[in-house]
C-alpha cells in the first residue's frame, strides 16, 4: 500500500522568522505537484493538536525553526523523531517547546508515523512581522530544497507547476488573510 | 532560619514558557513563590488597522492550542461592537465546535500533560495483569478495555518501550519518586487509557472539523454566524458529529471520570490537607444557553466562601502591571523589561520589583482563580440542574466534599466532572438543531451590509474556554480595528503580584507545600499542571520597541 505522506508547517506566522515553517508548507504547496498526492498541512501554533496528525500518517514531515546558539543562522538540520529527542534541545519559542514534547508523548504508541523535523535556525523570532530576515531569505531556496529532497526519499515524484507562486506572494498571503477573498493556507 | 531557592524554568509539558521560583525552609516547605512568564507575545499588534471581519482569522493565530476559541471572541466581539444577532441554528453549530473542543481539551491535558505526575511508568511494569482488571472495577463497573490480554499486550509495549531506552527523552518524569503513591496495577490502568487517549485525540478533533471546516485551523466561524461549508446542517453531518461524541463519551465515562477518582481517592490525604489550595477567589462569565438555562453560571467566589456569589459584573475588571515587565498605562504596552539578578534569579526583593511578561488582570481589585474548578464551585452552588447530579455523584463515590475540589487533584476531578457533564449537553443541543431543521429554521448567517455599519464601534466577548475565562475587546475607527486586547485564561491565574503583594493564584497554591526531594520537585510541576497553564497567549506585548528587550533566558 502507498504510504500515506503529510507535510507540515509549524510555526507562528506572526514573529518573523518563527513562520518560515508555514511559509515553506505554501510555498511548497503552491509551486509543486505530487504523485502521488501528499497532504500539506497549516501547522500553525497547533502544537499538541498536531498528536492526531503524527498518528493518522505513515511519514510525518515537519518543518520548523530550532533556536540554537552554538549554529549559524539559516543552518539546516534534519533529524528523526528519536535523534530530535535525544540531542540537547534547545527550545525557546512555545512552538519548539510543544513540537518536541509532543513527539515525546506520541513515541509511546506505535501508531506514529515515522517523522522528520527539518529545522533551521532563526535570526530574529521576536520583531512582530510577517517576513523573514536577510540570513533566512538567502537560505531560503536551500530549506526547499532539502525538504523537497526529503519528500523524494519517500518515492514520490515531484514536478513543478508552472506558475511560479514567490515568496513574497506568500507573505503577503500570511500579512493579509480575509474572509472575504478566501486567502487562507 | 536558612532557605533554599528552588528555580524551575521551564515548565515542561504546558504550552508555552513558565518559570517558577521557590523558596523552601530546612523542612523543605515552600515559604514563598513567584511565577514568572517568560515568553514575551506580542500577537494584537497584528490586529490593528485590519479589516474588523478578519479579526477571527488572525486571532486564531494568537496561539493554536485554542485557536477555535480565540477565533470566536474575536468574532464574537465583532458582533457585539455592531449589534448583530445571530441565528440560533448558528449559535448552537459554534457551540458544538466549543464543547468538542473541551472533550479534546481536558483529555488531553489529564493524559498527556499532566498524568505522568502522579503515574510512575516504571512502577506499572511489576503489575500484574489480573489485579489490574481488578482494580479498574473498583472505579468503574464495566472498565474501558479492561481484559487481562489488553493489560498483557499494554505490559509488554511499556517495556518494550523502557528496554530500548526511551524512556529518557520523559526527563521530567522523576520515576520512583517517593511521593508517586499508585500501586502498581493503578499505574497500569492509567497509562492503558493514556495510550488509548491518543488514539481518542485522532477521533474527537474530526468532531470539531465537521463544523470547523478545514482542520486543524477552523475556518467556518465569520462574522454574523457560520459558513463557509455548505449545507451546515445536514443530516449525515449531524450523524457523523453524533456517531464520534457517542464514542468519546465511552471513554469519558469508562476511563477519565474512574481515573480521575482513582486519584482523588489514592491522594485523599493531599486532598484533605488542601494542597494546591489558592487564594479561594473563584470567576465564571458563565454562557452556552439551552433554553432559560446556561450550561455554565456566572459568579464570583470570594475567599471560598461558596454561600454567597455575587453575579458577575465585567466593569469591575482591570488589568495592572505594576510588577510586569510594562511601564505607564496597562494599555499602552511599554516596555520596562528589568533583567534578572545576578545569580540569574528573578528580581523579587522589593515591592516593586518586576519580575513577569504576563499583566495583572483583577476582579474588584481582587486576584481570581478561572477555570473548570470555578465552573464547577460556581454552577453547583447555583444549584444548575444540567451540572448538579454529576458533582454530587463524583463527591459521593470519593467521599468528598466541595471544598475538596479547591486542591490541585481537586482541579483535576473538576474538570473531568465537567467533561462528564458537558457530554450529556451536547446531545441535548444537537436534538435542539434537529428541532429547528424540522422547522425550517435553518438560517446560519446573519445577513448585514458592511458598508452599512456603524464606523465607530466598540465590542467585547466573554467566553468560558476549556482552560476558563477569555475576554477580548476591540475598538472599531472608520471601520478598521484600531485596538484590540485579550485577557486569557493563564493570565488570571498566573499573574504576578502589584505593589499590594497579594500572590497569583499559581503563586498561593504553590505556598506551604512540602517538597520531598529539593533536586527533584515533583510537586511543584503537580500543582501547576494542575491549572492547566498555556502561556503563549497570556503573554502580550504590543509594542515593537520590545526588539531589543526580548532576551531569552533558558
């Protein structure tokens, strides 16, 4: 049976860098095509709420930010839940904080998808701002990359569209939702 | 006499950023206590000069553990600053969304964020499998998947489990701790339903999303009602929202409810010597109308006193923060950020010492305690024959008394009376939505001409949410919001002190607590989970001068 995929972004879309996570998961989303299709997920702030998530999918990508002092800024990593866990984590926003312990709780059920956390390390996660600063925009094209990479591990094939949905463009996504023009994740 | 500090920071498992502060005598009694939010927010800065109909929108990214609830006060207060009626059909759809959530809610935080400080994984691995049947029936009469081969293969998964090491990434579970009191088989039972609390996770939040809508950020509430799904009110939709809260309401009557007694009669003597008690002031904003009736009462207690509850009166609320990290008006959102001691402690010493990001919300000049216990205190003094019963049973069988409650199990057993009770609620609403539906009442939305509206407006919403009371207020100014603010639930109950120094409720329970073992303090994380903290929307900062404020002290 075709494993079931979803990919989420984490993060908060309002403190600067912390949204990144949710700006990749759209970015992804708007600019690619998958096959067989994946679900891509607005992880937001959700935190525990994300525990169904983890259950209901064999392969569980999550994408995020990792406050980490002893790294650069925009310094990648990818990890498994069991590497995420057993490194020193260093968690200083709510979100890191409830991503890591939530995959605490879920690694006692077996029914937990097998995750990955791809985390980079932000710069500035406190200015109230829906962008990201200069270190994370030149890393930028290298975070999709690894996460596209990391999906086409999976065995799934990725082709681009044709549109080419900028980054800007979903900033402006994420800075303005309405109601009215239905501009959401 | 010579004390001890004791500096907790953080708080695992809770949402969000605490930091507590103890000092302790050469008993190891707590002599003083100073909680201290540690993120600093700044979320309705966002709000500003927006469109007053995406206000859910972007509230609902305050912080996604209450998304939902967020999003409907914002809303809410939105309908309040322009009068808008809503549908009854529409009412009773977000009160559907709003007590799922509170299912999911409590589950979650008695489970997963707060049972491992009375469950000692290690401990339950000497169980035997048919005691433990065994000692389930003693809470329940038809257990939750109670057979010896279900507690055999639960065994065998747990050392599994312990075996390959995993255990350690629990590090703050303090395993064999003398003041874990369970036996064996009760540490068995627990943690059976705690596996089966996830698997019940997955379920009950696609009660939520049959309303909500896209999961998990719900999308459907909008100003002047619901939409955004079509055909609301469905009959397979109704169905399939029936069909899961069924379901859950097993596991509710069969696992929570008889664990939550397990532990009130396991930790009796903890009850009755009122650890965890705060300062026995007690709020309620009350709400989710059935008929002439509410589900929840308004009230306040004072000092315990549970005979005489004033009706609750929002004017007498007000917002300080003379020992938060803010300087001026409450509203203004300067910041006066302090720093820590030198030692890296939090600067307590003098009374007007600031120490915390969160403010200092106040009822009559009075520091409360919100949640699920209020509810509880406040709608079974009221005498709320859709609550009653199900107190009275839960103090029966643990021969307890209301006052009992006010402790940290106490917290515990209040909410998951309350998840009791709010199961029965939501079969008599969804039989109301069918009544309309038959008649014909099946309007959702509110029609109203935006450009019609008042330019200038001003709303506010008092919602009781699972963690207790929210408030939002907003200011309408040519139609786009020109300020916005929330108090939160965490707010009320972890606030720091004023100049007056009366101690938050977090603060209180924490007072004359022993602590066993000062390296390893157990029952300091007990009694705050026990209030079910979530600090990343107690915490606001409004103001971007705050960049060069915001340090992070780990």
């Amino acid at each position: 049976m075709q494993k079931k995929v979803a990919l989420i972004g984490s993060g908060n879309a309002f403190f600067k860098d912390e949204g990144v996570g949710l700006y990749g998961a759209k970015y992804i989303k708007e600019n690619y095509e998958f096959s067989p299709k994946i679900e891509i997920v607005d992880g937001g702030t959700l935190g525990f709420k994300l525990m169904p998530l983890l259950q209901e999918f064999d392969e569980v990508i999550i994408i995020n930010t990792a406050s980490d002092e002893s790294k650069k800024t925009g310094d990648i990593t990818v990890k498994t839940t069991d590497e995420f866990l057993d490194g020193s984590l260093i968690k200083k926003t709510a979100n890191e904080v409830e991503i890591a312990e939530m995959l605490q709780i879920c690694s006692l059920t077996e029914a937990m998808g097998e995750t990955t956390v791809i985390s980079i390390v932000p710069e500035d996660i406190i200015s109230v701002e829906v962008a990201l600063s200069d270190n994370l925009l030149l890393a930028w094209d290298r975070y999709i990359d690894i996460t596209l990479q990391k999906i086409e591990s999976l065995g799934i094939k990725i082709t681009k569209k044709e549109q080419n949905f900028t980054l800007k463009k979903i900033l402006d996504i994420f800075a303005n939702p309405s109601i009215e023009f239905n501009k959401g994740f | 006499m010579s004390t001890q500090k004791i500096v907790i920071d953080p708080i695992t498992r809770i949402e969000g950023h605490l930091r507590a502060e103890v000092e302790v005598d050469a008993d190891g009694v707590v002599q003083e206590a100073y909680v201290s939010g540690q993120l600093f927010r700044g979320i309705e800065i966002i709000l500003k000069n927006r469109d007053p109909r995406d206000a859910g929108l972007l509230a609902g990214r305050i912080c996604g553990v209450c998304t939902n609830s967020h999003f409907r006060a914002a809303v809410t207060s939105v309908e309040d600053a322009y009068s808008l009626e809503l549908p009854n059909s529409a009412q009773i759809i977000r009160d559907l969304m709003a007590m799922a959530l509170f299912i999911q809610d409590h589950v979650v935080h008695f489970y997963h964020l707060h049972s491992l400080d009375f469950v000692d994984i290690t401990s339950a691995l000497n169980a035997d499998p048919k005691s433990t049947s065994k000692e389930a029936h003693k809470y329940h009469k038809k257990p939750f998947r109670n057979s010896h081969s279900h507690y055999e293969s639960v065994l065998e998964k747990l050392s599994n489990f312990v075996k390959a090491g995993k255990l350690g990434p629990f590090s703050n579970g303090y395993w064999g701790h003398s003041e874990y009191k369970l036996t064996p088989e009760q540490n068995l039972v627990i943690i059976s339903h705690y596996l089966e609390a996830l698997k019940f996770q997955t379920t009950i939040s696609k009660a939520v999303a049959i309303f909500g809508g896209k999961t998990p950020h719900p999308q459907s509430i909008v100003v002047g009602g619901v939409t955004s799904v079509a055909d609301m009110l469905n009959p397979q939709r109704l169905n399939d929202y029936l069909f899961i809260i069924k379901n859950a309401k097993e596991f509710i009557d069969r696992a929570y409810l008889p664990d939550a007694k397990l532990l009130s009669i396991a930790y009796r003597d903890d009850i009755k010597s009122g650890v965890g008690r705060a300062n026995g002031n007690f709020l309620s904003v009350g709400g989710y109308a059935f008929d002439d009736k509410e589900l929840f009462c308004n009230g306040v207690v004072y000092n315990h006193d549970f005979e005489n509850i004033a009706d609750f009166e929002e004017y007498k609320i007000t917002e300080e923060i003379d020992r938060a990290w803010y300087k001026g008006d409450s509203l203004d959102n300067e910041i006066e950020y302090t720093d820590f001691n030198e030692d890296g402690s939090l600067k307590t010493a003098k009374n007007d010492d600031k120490y915390s990001w969160i403010k200092a919300p106040r009822y009559a000049g009075k520091v409360m305690e919100t949640g699920p216990l209020a509810r509880v205190i406040i709608s079974y003094k009221k005498e709320n024959i859709l609550i009653k019963s199900f107190v009275d049973e839960f103090l029966k069988d643990t021969d307890l008394e209301l006052m009992d409650l006010s402790t940290t199990v106490g917290r515990d057993a209040a909410r998951a009376i309350e998840t009791g009770y709010i199961c029965e609620y939501i079969f008599k609403l969804v039989s109301r939505l069918i009544q309309n539906i038959k008649y014909y009442d099946t309007e959702t939305w509110a029609k109203y001409d935006f450009d019609s509206l008042k330019k200038r407006a001003k709303g506010r919403a008092f919602l009781e949410v699972p963690r207790g009371t929210l408030s939002h207020f907003i200011k309408i100014q040519d139609a786009k919001i020109e300020n916005f603010s929330v108090i939160a639930p965490t707010t009320w109950n972890a606030t720091p002190r004023n100049f007056d120094g009366v101690r938050g409720a977090y603060e209180e329970a924490l007072l004359g607590l022993k602590i066993e073992d000062t390296s390893k303090p157990l029952e300091v994380l007990r009694v705050l989970h026990s209030f079910d903290p979530c600090l990343a929307c107690a915490v606001h900062i409004i103001d971007a001068k705050g960049k060069n404020l915001g340090k992070y002290k780990i």
